[in-house]
C-alpha cells in the first residue's frame, strides 16, 4: 500500500457511506453517525500510518460528499487522532464489520 491509497477496510466502509449517500442525496444523520462511532471505537483504523488524510480526502469526494462534508469528516478524522471525543446522538456502537489488519 503507497502512502496516498487507502486500506481495504476503509474503502469498503466509505463506498458503503457513499451507497447510501446516493441513495439519501447526501450525508444524513445515520451516515454521521456511523463514521462518528466507528473513529471512536475503532480509532487504530483511523490512525495516522493507515490513513492519510489526502487519501481520505479524496474518496470522501469520490464517494459524493460536498466539500463541506469533505471538511467535516477530515476534522472527525484529526479530532479522533488527537484522542478527543466525537459527539454520538443517535448510533453509537456502530463499528464497521470487517477489523483492520
């Protein structure tokens, strides 16, 4: 894996977000939640060395975020990383399937 790709598990989650956002026209409060709980429950996923923001960045885009979305979820991502909490209202022991390697 090069520094700019994404690790299998996270591309699987993200094309699922990005499913249900073509379906629902953009990141609802489920898909919010979802990413929120994941970060916080499952933050080696998120980490540094797996996922570099540009990448993510990228497929948040390729998935059919907006560019406020795009924003939105990178500042999770660096929130998570920094150890801070992410505000869970409604799914809050989502995590996605498949465990990182």
């Amino acid at each position: 894996m090069s520094s700019q790709e994404l690790p299998p598990d996270v591309e699987a989650f993200m094309d699922f977000i990005g499913q249900n956002i073509e379906l629902s026209g953009g990141l609802v409060w489920q898909e919010r939640g979802r990413l929120k709980s994941d970060m916080m429950l499952v933050r080696h996923r998120w980490s540094r060395d797996r996922v570099p923001l540009d990448a993510f960045r990228a497929k948040c885009e390729a998935v059919g975020m907006t560019p406020e979305e795009v924003a939105e979820v990178a500042d999770w991502v660096e929130r998570a990383r920094a150890g801070r909490r992410l505000q869970l209202r409604y799914i809050k022991d989502y995590r996605w399937p498949q465990e990182p390697a």
